[in-house]
C-alpha cells in the first residue's frame, strides 16, 4: 500500500487504477491519511473519520497543532511522518490517541514517503492500524505464559478444563495424582463430576498408589479466550486418614468410658459386702458383741484372713480388667532404678531372714535413671519377691539389677521348688497355680505374674522364667531404656492424639540451648545438664494451666500446649522469652548461653507428631 | 467432750457396723443416707469430722466434698473418704476436692480409727 495516490492523474489506466485504489482505500479497516510537508492534512479516509471525527480533510488542519495525540501532550513523543520528512525513509511508531468514546486507542502508524521524479517528498501518507487489539492479546499470553508457568511450578493441583469436560492443561503434579503419564490427560475427558459453588469429593483410582480422596474446587476462568473451568483439586487422603483414627479413638474413647463405669460399679458391688463381712466378724472378735471363746475365735480369724484374700483377687482382678481395657495409663518419670529397687528390697530382706533363708543382692555402682512408672515397676518386683521367698523353704533368695546396651535388667532367683516343664507356658497365665505348695503366710491369688507380666510389657519390656523342678527357679524382667528423645515424642503423640478426638487445636514450644556443646566445653557436663534443668523449672513454673506440660529433653525443653492455638503459643513463648532473658542477666544462667525457640502448632503446621517435632527443629 | 462424727452412707449394714465400731470408741455419732441429707446433716449437726462414702444414690461423694468445702461452716471439717478403689485418679480428684485422708473398702478397723485419730490431731484438738 505504499503509493496509494498516484500522481499522473491525466491517465484513464492509471485513473481506473487510483478508482480501485480508492474504494480500497476507502473501505479498508486501516486508517489512512495524506499530509503535506507541512503536516496539513490533506485527506483522510472513512476509517481515519470514523476513529477521529474532528478530522476534517481540509488544508488548516497541521497535525500537530490541530490534533493533538493526547489530552496532556502537544505533539507525539515520537512522530513517524516528521521522521519521514526529515530522512524520506518509511517510519513506524505506536502510539496512543483518545479516540471516540473516550477510549484511548493504541495505533500503529507507518509513515511512508511520497516523492516525485526529484526524489524530493511531496506528500507522506499515514497508515493507522489499531493496535490495542494487539496489545490486549499480547497482553493475555503473556499472562496466560505466566499463568503457564505457575500451573506447572505449583505444588497444587490444578486442571483447566473446558465446557464440555476435556483437559485443556493440567501441571506434573496432577498427572502424578490421576496416575497418569505425563501429557496423559491432555485431550481426555475430566471424567469427575463438576458441580458448580460446591466442593465435590472424589475418589481417585490411581494404580501406584491406591486410593486416594480429593476435594475440587471449581472457578471460572477463560482460556485461549474460551470459557474454561478451573479445577483445583485438593488431596484429603491424609487429611480422612486423619479423621478417621480420630473417629477410632473417639469410639475406643466411648467403649472406655463403658468399661470404665463397669468396673468401677462392680468395685463397688463386691466391696460393699465384704466390708460388711469383714467389719462384723472383726467386731465380734474385738469383743464388741460379747465374750466369744477360743474355737470361735479361730473360726471368726479363718474368716477375716478369707475374707482378705478375697479382697486381694478382687484388686488383682480389677488390675487385670483395667490393663486389659487399656486403662492403665502409666504415670512415666524419670526415676533411678537402683535407688528404687534398693528401698523395696530392703523390707523383704527381713521377711526372708525370717524364715531363715539368706537374701543376697547385686546392685551396680553407680545409678541407673530410666524413664518407668515407679509404683508400677514396683508392684512387679514386689510380687516377684514375695512369689520367690513364699515358695521357698531353705536356701536363698537372690535379687540382681543391671543395664546391659540400653536395656535394664532384673532378676529375682530362688532355690524352692521349681517349676516342671510342661507347667513353664502357663506361669504367666491368669488363674493358674500348679502344683507349688505354697508355705505360711499370705495365699495368693493366682493373678500376680499375669499383671506383672501386663504391667512389664507396657513399658515395651519382657519377662521371662527359667526353672527346674528342684532346682529352684529364676524369674527375670527387661526394661528398655528410651531416650528423652522417645519420651517426647509420646508424650506429644499422646497430646495430638487428645486434640485429634476432641477436635481443638493443639501447640508445642522447643526452648533449645543452641550452643549446649560449646557451654560443655566452657562449665562442664554437670553445670550445663543444671542450665538445663533450670531451664525446665523456669518453663514450669510459668504454665498457667493444668494440662499445660514440660519436658525436658537433651538440649531443649518442650512446652506442650493443648487447646491452644499456634498465635496464642507465640504469645507464651513470648512472655517465656523475657523471663529467660531476665534470667540471664540476673546471673541465673550463663550469659555466654544462647537459646532459641521455635513454635509448632496443629493444625497450622502438622498433623503428626513427627512433623511437629520436625517443625520444631528437634 | 465426746466428738461427733457424721457417716455418709448409703448402705445401711455399713452404716450401723461402723457406728457401732465408733460407739465402742467413744465417739458420738450421726447418720446421713444420701448426698442432700448428708450437707443438710453438715451444717445442722456440726460434726467434728465426716466420714463420706463417694458412692451414693442421689449424687457422689465428689459433688458432697465440693459442696461442703465451699460452705464457711464446714470448709475446716476433717472428711474422710471412702473409696471402694483408690486409684490415682480417684485420690487426686478428692484431693484437689478437699478431703483429709481416704479409706478403702473392705477397710481394717484399726486403719479407721488410726486415720480418724490422725484427722484430729493434725487439727490440734
């Protein structure tokens, strides 16, 4: 379209030619306009009219006097045609003009020269295509490019799919999700139901990985300028998974809170009377009721002494129940081991030499701290002692505790009856006493080694017996000694599990001495083990509520908070913070000691315990 | 001048041996059946010391505990509990509730008057 105007006019080919040229010209969709050297607008065409209506084709009008480019400028920043007139080159240039209605249009105008046979410029002609249609679609791809590019770094899932179902583009991460090879759902029917301002649970068959549960979220956008769906599918396996034990613990909750009611009323039930049996035999043998003679005596004491041996299988029997339900929650703390045995066993010492049996005791040197339920490791060692120097006539009773690669050993040993082969199986089973004779003193219950053995493997531990008839027997017990680290991570699991039930939100604060090694170094392993402990009492006295817990670890302490939201337990570590800091300055703590405190909440951060801890740093 | 000792029982059998067992040791003593007769009782009788079973009809021992150790006139009042299993729970609870001392069922006697011995020292009588 370079010479429009052809200047030999006189000619009827060339007159026929411009007559073409002309209805081109004029009903084309480019706008074109003719000025002169001067810049007057010479002539415009219907186009160029219809986009600026105050141009008229008539010689006063000079194009950057009488039309302006815009409300502010005077002339365009960068004008093609005096380009063109200063070199006679064709120049390019977009630029922005207030069109009709008010619109600000871009253009994209060339300005080519018209020259005579002088080679001099008579004329240029203007040639204005709308450019913001360009722009507009320059525009979108490069948002759709970025949204592209966002699609596939996202971790989310995402589908774009069309009116009628098919994948127009999905990311990586979604093909993995559906099973499928990478490209794979491209052109495929969505095939998931899509209702509109609802989320939709699906279920997804996916091949490697079974089953998985995913909520979609469903938005409309367009696409490759067609309207479009966009799907955002969120994977809740994890999450029902979540839910789901949630529900288990809260039916198991339910079932315990029977069994529990159970137990108490037939407590009660079978206390009651023998109580009253007890009392009013005791009465009349006390004299209460008057005088009573010798042969009543002995048969009123038979009874006191049944009537206690009742009781004690009741209690036996309620133990059992108990711990079979699971409702034996043990009270762990760290407790030495040695200390502990060495108090028990000095009172069955005289019991044994009573009898006259010799009672012989290894203990190590030093102390051995591991994580127990004290009275309930105790009721085990009780009843091993006792079973040992009840069945045992002459000879001695032999007690060793030690700790062997993480594990703490104890064995009880006898030189009584021993225990005949076939009768090992069945030692700690509930009810059965075999053949032992039992000597003077309390009777048994039958129920003894069944709870100890109940109570020995909810510590994670073992128990076992070695025995020949005649030859005495040896019973044993193993502990296993979990770390702090352990310790932590049960207690937290515990308090998870709580919140998961009730449905409230759960938080754990980890105040860790960062440089534990380097104060080590500096005070010793004793004054930095005290740093601390002192930080654990520091941390406890601040809690403020009664289901609030420390624990100490081994080189930070954790706070647990249950019902607690996470911006409510940056509040706590807050106010721990300052009274730490006071600490150090008041000379409580070295002031080399550097601690840092992370914050971790369910369900902000984690749902499991091992991502909490994680969350963390421990 | 002989103490007063309030029995909290349900149970009648149990009521009229322990009462008898107290009689023997000089002790002057009154009965409640149930958790409202048993505050009532509290508070127009004025017991030395109240012996409260945490098993009754009509409300629990707890509830009885808690409510007498909010009354000015009976918050000193040495209470023994009477449990029929004193377990971990069941002993913090009543200890955070207020009572003096615990007893099991079946109880010794001499274990009974020891712990009521007990109660009335420690408050210096």
């Amino acid at each position: 379209m370079k010479n429009v105007f052809s200047m030999a006019t006189e000619d009827t080919k060339k007159a026929r030619t411009i007559a073409i040229y002309r209805t081109l010209v004029e009903n084309v969709t480019i706008g074109i306009s003719l000025l002169s050297p001067k810049m007057e607008v010479l002539a415009v065409n219907k186009q160029m009219c219809e986009w600026f209506p105050n141009i008229k084709a008539t010689k006063t009008i000079v194009c950057h006097r009488d039309f302006k480019p815009s409300p502010a400028a005077d002339v365009c920043e960068y004008c093609p045609t005096r380009e063109t007139l200063i070199d006679g080159q064709t120049h390019e240039a977009i630029v922005d003009f207030p069109s009709n209605a008010d619109e600000i249009r871009s253009f994209k105008i060339t300005s080519s020269p018209v020259k005579n046979a002088r080679n001099e410029i008579t004329a240029v002609i203007e040639m204005f295509m709308d450019y913001s249609e360009t722009k507009r679609l320059e525009k979108f791809s490069e948002n759709e490019i970025s949204l592209r590019k966002a699609i596939e770094k996202n971790e989310d899932n995402f589908l774009v799919v069309d009116k009628n179902g098919v994948v127009l583009f999905t990311n990586p991460i979604t093909e993995k999700l559906f099973g499928s090879e990478p490209g794979g759902l491209r052109g495929s029917v969505f095939g998931y139901p899509l209702g509109y301002d609802q989320s939709t649970e699906i279920e997804i068959l996916n091949r490697l990985t079974g089953i998985r549960y995913a909520e979609l979220g469903m938005v409309d956008i367009e696409w490759d300028r067609n309207p479009a769906t966009l799907v955002l599918v969120r994977d809740v396996t994890d999450l029902k998974k979540a839910k789901q034990v949630a529900l288990e613990l809260a039916e198991q909750k339910r079932i315990d809170e029977i069994k529990s009611e159970f137990i108490s009323t037939v407590s009660h039930e079978l206390r009651t009377p023998m109580a009253i049996m007890q009392e009013c035999v005791s009465q009349v043998l006390d004299g209460l009721h008057g005088e009573t003679t010798p042969p009543q005596r002995e048969m009123l004491s038979m009874t006191i002494e049944n009537i206690g041996r009742l009781s004690r299988i009741v209690d036996n029997l309620l133990d059992i129940s108990k711990i079979e339900a699971g409702r034996i929650q043990l009270k762990i703390e760290l407790t030495d081991i040695v200390g502990l045995f060495k108090k028990v066993s000095s009172s069955f010492e005289a019991i044994a030499r009573d009898k006259g049996l010799d009672f012989k005791k290894t203990f190590p040197q030093e102390k051995i701290t591991i994580y127990i339920d004290k009275d309930k490791i105790t009721q085990v060692l009780v009843n091993l002692l006792s079973n040992a120097i009840k069945f045992t006539n002459k000879g001695h009773i032999e007690l060793w505790l030690g700790e062997n690669n993480g594990i703490v050993e104890c064995t009880v040993s006898d030189t009584g009856r021993g225990i005949a082969e076939e009768d090992i199986p069945k030692v700690f089973a509930k009810f059965e006493q075999f053949g032992r004779v039992e000597g003077a003193g309390e009777k048994g219950t039958g129920l003894g080694l069944a709870i100890s053995k109940q109570l020995v493997e909810l510590h994670k531990g073992k128990i076992w017996v070695d025995s020949k008839p005649g030859k005495g027997s040896k019973f044993g017990f193993a502990l296993p000694k979990l770390s702090a680290q352990d310790m932590i991570r049960e207690h937290v699991g515990l308090g998870l599990k709580k919140a998961l039930v009730k449905g409230v939100p759960f938080s754990i604060i980890a105040f860790e001495i960062k440089n534990y090694g380097h104060l080590q170094q500096k005070l010793g392993a004793e004054k930095t083990g005290s740093h601390l402990d002192r930080l654990e009492q520091i941390l406890k006295t601040n809690l403020r509520r009664q289901d609030d817990k420390v624990f100490k670890g081994v080189r930070a302490v954790i706070v647990m908070l249950p019902q607690t939201l996470k911006t409510n337990a940056l509040a706590v570590l807050e106010r721990n913070r300052i009274f730490i800091d006071k600490a150090v300055c008041g000379g409580i703590f070295d002031k080399d000691m550097e601690i840092i405190s992370r914050v971790a909440g369910f369900p902000e951060d984690a749902d499991t315990e091992e991502g909490l801890l994680v969350a963390v740093g421990m | 001048m002989a103490k007063k000792i309030l029995i909290v029982d349900d149970d009648q059998e149990i009521v009229m041996l322990i009462a008898a067992r107290l009689r023997a040791n000089q002790y002057e003593i009154v009965v409640a059946n149930d958790a409202v007769q048993a505050i009532s009782k509290a508070h127009k009788e004025k017991p030395d010391l109240i012996l409260l079973d945490n098993r009754m009809s009509a409300g629990s021992g707890l509830s009885v505990l808690a409510n007498l150790r909010q009354a000015m006139d009976t918050i000193l009042t040495p209470i023994i509990f009477i449990t029929a299993y004193p377990s971990e729970k069941i002993k913090e609870e009543a200890l955070e509730k207020g009572a003096t001392d615990f007893i099991g069922k079946p109880f010794d006697a001499n274990d009974l008057l020891g712990k009521i011995r007990k109660a009335f020292g420690e408050r210096g009588l």
